[in-house]
C-alpha cells in the first residue's frame, strides 16, 4: 500500500494565461499561436531568477512553482507587468501531488487557476494564504478584494490584489514625457586604440538589447553617438537628444581583462540613479554585455525579449561596427558589403552581421543596373535566412526582404512583410522604412507620422533625417522640410539625396536665388540619379512655351526610344500643365525599366510615391489616374485591404466608384 502513496509538498503555484486568447485567436489565430509560443521563453526568462520553473502548460494556459510565496508574488508582479499579449495571473499557496513527470495536482493547483479566472488583465490575484507568509514592502502593496466564491468551489477564499506601480528605481516620468533613454558611447580609458571599436560596441549591443522593450524608447545610435569626451555633459546630450535618461560608462584595458563602468543619469536633475562596474577578461565580454543589458533593463523597469549575442570574435564585431551606413552613397555600400562578408566568414554565428550585410546588399542593388539585380537578389535571399535564423526579429533582415519586392506590381505581397517590420519591438529604421513605404501606397498623413515619430529618437540618423524631410514634402509641408536637408548637406556632404531634395523644396517655395546657388558649378554638387529633375525645376521656374515643349520633348523623345516611361516623368509633366500629354503617353507606355542603359537608377526610382505628393495633384485629379494605379497595382492594394489613399476625399470624382471599374485591369509586370 505505501508504495502506492504519492509524494505530495507545500508549494506556491502561480497560474497564468492570456488574457482575451479566444477573440484573439477568433481574429488572427497565426499571429496569437505565434505569441503564445513565444511567451513561454518570456516567461521562463522572469520566472528563472525567483526561483521559478513550468511544470505544465495547455493552450493559453501556463502552471509555475516557486519554494518562495515572495519570489512567487514578485514574478508574478513582473509577469504582469511585462509579458505581451497581458497575462491574468494568480498565485497561492498549498499542498500538492508531485506526479512521476514532475507535473503538480490537487487543490492547491486548482485555486490558483480559479484565482487567475478573477484577475483582470495584466493584474494578479494572491490568495490569504500567500500574503500571511511575505513580509516587506511588497506585502504593503497587496490591497484586499475582499472573500471571493471561487468557481466550481464550495469555499470562499479572501484575496489582494497587487496595482502596477511605477519603477522603485527610478523615479516616474511626469505625465508630459516618457521615458527616452540615449545610451552614450562608452570611453576608451585604454592606450590601444582599437578598443575604441569594442567600446562601441559595448553601446551599440545594449541599444539593440533595449530598443526590443516593449515599452522603451531608445534614441539611435546614429545619434546618441555623436557625443564623446567633453561633448557628453548631460545638460547638452538631453537639450539637443531631448531624452529623459542617460547612460554613459567607461571601458579600460589591462592585458587580458578589461573592467566597465557604467551609470545611468536622470537628464532634469543630473542625478545617478544607479552605477555598477564589471570586471571579467576578453573571452568573457559578450556574456558581460548580455549582463549590462539586463541590469539596465530592470533598472529602468522595461520588458526585453530573451536575446542573446553570441560570443563574436572581436575581430569580426569591429568591422561590423566599421560598416555602419552613414552617406549610403555606391562606394561606400560597396566597401561596407565587403566588410561584412569578411565579418560573416569570421563570425558565421553573428546574427546582427547577416542581417546588416542583407540590407545594404539590398541597398546597393538600387545602384545596380536592373539585368545585373537578379544575381545580387539571390544573395541577400540567402543572408537574410542566415539572418532571421538566428534572430527571426532582425530587423535589417526584414528590412532587406522588402527592399527586394519591385517598387510597383506586388503591393499585396508585400503587405505580410511591412507588417512584420511593424511588430518588431522598438523604433529607428523599422518605422522610417515603414513611413517610406506608406507613401508608395498614397498613405501621406501615416508616413508623416511614422517618420516623425522615428526622427524624433535619432535625430541625427542621415537617413531619418532625410526620409522625414521628403515626408513632409509629401505632405506639403515643404519649408519645415528645408531645414532639414540643410543640416544633412552640412553634416554629410557627400550624400547626394539632401542636395537634390532641397533643390526641389526650393523650387516649389520659390526661392530662385537658392537654386542658382545650388547649380553653380563652383558648388559642385553631385546629384547622380537626380540630375534628369534640373530641367523640370528649369521649366517650373520659368515655364515659357520654349522650357515647356523641352519638357514634352525629352518626354516624347524618351518614349519613341524606350517604350517606357517612370509615372515620376509624368508627374512632372502633368504639373507643367501637360496632363493630356502624360496620359496619351501613359497609355501605351511601359511603366518599369527595360534592362538597359536609359532606366532610372536610386531608391526611388520608378516607385509611386511622387503620385501622391501634395504638391503635384494634376494627375491625380483626373479620373484617368485610377487605372493608371489599375496597372502599378495599386488599385488591388486598395480594394482589398481597405486602406485607402488619402486623396480619396480631395480628388474631384467618385474615388472608389472609379477603383470598382478598374479592377479587372491587368497589373503590368515589373519584370525585374
């Protein structure tokens, strides 16, 4: 008979699961498997620390013990906090059966899953029983829901409920401003100067970790990396970064050890909040990183996802970081792909490396000619993989992947993508390319907003920068555009998409003078792909019979040679007054490359975006632009998402009306 009996203990069972999981699922099943599977990493991420470990799981549902009541109502605390989708959580304390597989039964288990049915979303429910047994202030915190009848129980059982509070460590931003962290470039206290290299390195590893948060924001490293040495005083990072929070630290070498020192700084009243120091040799200073990562992230009370660098050879994490884009002009795409193919090749492991090395692969193709980019495809096809392998959030990789779908035919296919880019956690390049994107779509006021909100965290990112200026192009915010590739041209000069930009921006605000300033030749300026736009502007300035007909001319002359024609040409036409004259020519024209020497290279190049800018509304006010947008592939975009362009109220006719009849048009192939 004794053999029979089971051994059963007093244990804390905390039982969780996700709150709303079937309207949820009713919704997006894939998406919220995706979650719930994902979640058990989070979990067992926080649980781990307490003392914590899943015993049992079925569906949504997830089972904890913990041999601390304490440890148990702090990580249910966190859980609460910090796991998306938001957990209902409960917690008690009482006897279990210890099964043969480790699973745990009986009615200690049961309370804990009826108590969990009473909580409300990302709260918890601890039963009578567990606050007798905790002391402290957490214990303080824990406020009576009075006796609740427990489903399916005879008994009553007395509960508390612990509210979410803000961080004990640091202090809780005032209702005007969230928290914005800009996490400095640490020093390099060493004689040998390449440990600059690793010091940054040490930055950049925890703006990746914490830009993850769900809930942090973290400025760019574009930006915060501009101040060094006496630059970093937190009175002048916080009025030009306007964060809240700094962190900043040090880094000295000795032979093979290597101490940090780092601390975080509220920015209003410049006091330390918290400082640590960590002393650990070479072979040991990725774990360190992962380290300081976490301990900044609890600090600042901020859910991360359980990502971990591998440990790189420093060699390879040097030229990653020496590839970092800064003019995305050809060249230097070419130097820093090749800087990353020797980083890959050292670190095959390196995650962040591939999904860089994906990304200005795919950057540098729109330099290419376009019979040259199949071949450039299939390797960023393939380092994307390696990328997404290892980090299925990266987000160069994701990035990459869009930059490969043609900028016109396949606007469907790319929605699965662009949605994806937005789910990843943080900010930076995933919201400006999401911003860049919107506009292709006719989405103006969103692209605005995405870009905005992207280059208020990395002000200094060139890229943001001129992104959020041509946005507010777009949106016909032209002068408040102005600045902004202003400050590009002086800080980069030798990224050509500012010069070009303000050229335009100039032109539409009229200012004459500027624009001769900008085509004197003694300026040299270098437009590249932009420089077929100087006789647009030539025309728009003085638009006389003569400058017109050069325009229709070039137009004409570039059809009967090609059979093609970009819908930018068009636009430029029609807003000259040659709405007519674009049509006709649209009508039969191919409206992608060839392959040949006459296609148009750069980003943009044959993209939509510039049908939709505030500015230019000539073509689409007539009711010939909707199958115009039949054949781009816009049109099947629109009626099956629903996500309409904003001229849908502006345009003098029947929007919608007119896409129903030009849904059977045929989508022209891109080709390329």
């Amino acid at each position: 008979m004794a053999e029979n009996i089971q051994p059963r203990r007093l244990t804390t069972i905390v039982a969780l699961d996700v709150a709303g999981y079937s309207a949820r699922t009713e919704a997006d099943e894939a998406k919220t498997t995706a979650e719930v599977v994902a979640l058990r990493s989070v979990i067992e991420l926080i649980a781990g620390p307490h003392g914590g470990r899943v015993f049992n799981t079925a569906g949504d549902g997830f089972m904890l013990e913990f041999g601390s009541s304490l440890a148990a109502v702090e990580a249910a605390f966190a859980l609460a906090e910090q796991c998306e989708p938001k957990l209902r959580v409960g917690v008690h304390l009482g006897d279990v059966v210890v099964q043969p597989n480790g699973d745990l039964l009986g009615h200690g288990v049961n309370v804990a899953a009826r108590l969990m049915a009473c909580s409300d979303p990302g709260s918890v429910l601890v039963s009578a029983d567990v606050r007798r047994t905790i002391r402290g202030p957490l214990a303080e915190r824990l406020v009576s829901r009075g006796t609740l009848q427990l489903d399916k129980m005879t008994e009553k059982i007395e509960a508390f409920a612990l509210p979410a509070v803000g961080s004990a460590v640091v202090a809780a931003p005032s209702k005007r401003s969230e928290p914005l962290l800009a996490v400095l470039p640490f020093d390099n206290l060493s004689d040998d100067r390449e440990m600059q290299f690793f010091s940054d390195g040490v930055s950049e590893e925890i703006i990746q970790r914490l830009s993850r948060g769900a809930r942090m924001k973290v400025i760019g490293r574009t930006s915060s990396f501009q101040f060094r040495g006496a630059d970093k005083t937190a009175r002048k990072v916080a009025n030009e970064l306007k964060c809240t929070h700094i962190l900043d630290g040090s880094i000295r070498r000795a032979s093979g050890r290597v101490r940090i020192s780092t601390h975080l700084v509220e920015a209003a009243s410049q006091t330390t909040l918290w400082s640590d120091r960590y002393d650990r040799t070479l072979e040991d200073i990725f774990a360190v990183q992962d380290e300081i990562a976490e301990h900044i992230a609890v600090a600042l009370d901020q859910t991360f996802t359980s990502f971990a660098t591998k440990a790189i050879d420093p060699s390879a994490y040097d030229l990653y970081l020496r590839a970092s884009p800064r003019s995305y002009a050809p060249d230097e795409l070419r130097t820093s792909v090749g800087l990353l193919e020797a980083a890959t090749q050292r670190a095959p492991h390196f995650a962040e490396a591939w999904g860089r090395l994906a990304f200005l692969r795919a950057w540098r193709r729109f330099y290419q000619p376009f019979a040259d980019r199949a071949a450039s495809a299939d390797f960023v096809r393939r380092e994307t993989a390696r990328a997404l392998a290892f980090d299925p959030q990266n987000i160069d990789a994701l990035l990459a992947q869009l930059f490969l779908s043609p900028p016109f035919g396949r606007f469907m296919d790319d929605v699965a993508i662009v949605e994806r880019i937005r789910q990843v956690p943080g900010v930076g390049d995933a919201q400006i390319y999401v911003g860049w994107y919107a506009r292709n779509i006719g989405q103006v006021r969103e692209s605005l907003k995405e870009t905005e909100r992207a280059f208020r965290l990395d002000v200094l990112n060139p890229m943001s920068a001129n992104l959020v200026g041509l946005a507010r192009m777009a949106a016909g915010r032209v002068a408040e555009a102005v600045p902004v590739f202003e400050d590009l041209m002086a800080r980069v000069p030798e990224m050509s998409f500012p010069i070009a930009n303000v050229m335009r921006a100039k032109a539409f605000l009229e200012d004459w003078a500027a624009v001769d300033r900008l085509l004197d030749p003694s300026a040299r300026v270098r437009l590249r792909e932009f420089q077929d736009g100087v006789a647009f502007i030539q025309a728009k300035r003085n638009p006389t019979p003569e400058n017109i007909g050069g325009i229709l001319s070039a137009l004409e002359a570039h059809f009967k040679k090609t059979g093609s024609v970009d819908v930018s040409r068009l636009v430029y036409a029609a807003h000259l007054g040659l709405v007519d004259e674009a049509y006709r020519t649209a009508e039969t024209a191919r409206l992608g490359p060839l392959g040949t020497a006459d296609d148009i290279m750069g980003p943009d190049g044959y993209r939509t975006a510039l049908l939709f800018h505030a500015g230019m509304p000539e073509l689409r006010n007539d009711p010939r632009f909707v199958p115009l947008c039949a054949r781009l592939g816009l049109v099947e975009f629109w009626l099956v998402t629903g996500k309409w362009p904003d001229c849908i109220d502006e345009v003098p006719y029947g929007f919608k009306a007119e896409c129903e009849k030009a849904r059977h048009i045929p989508i022209q192939d891109f080709g390329f």
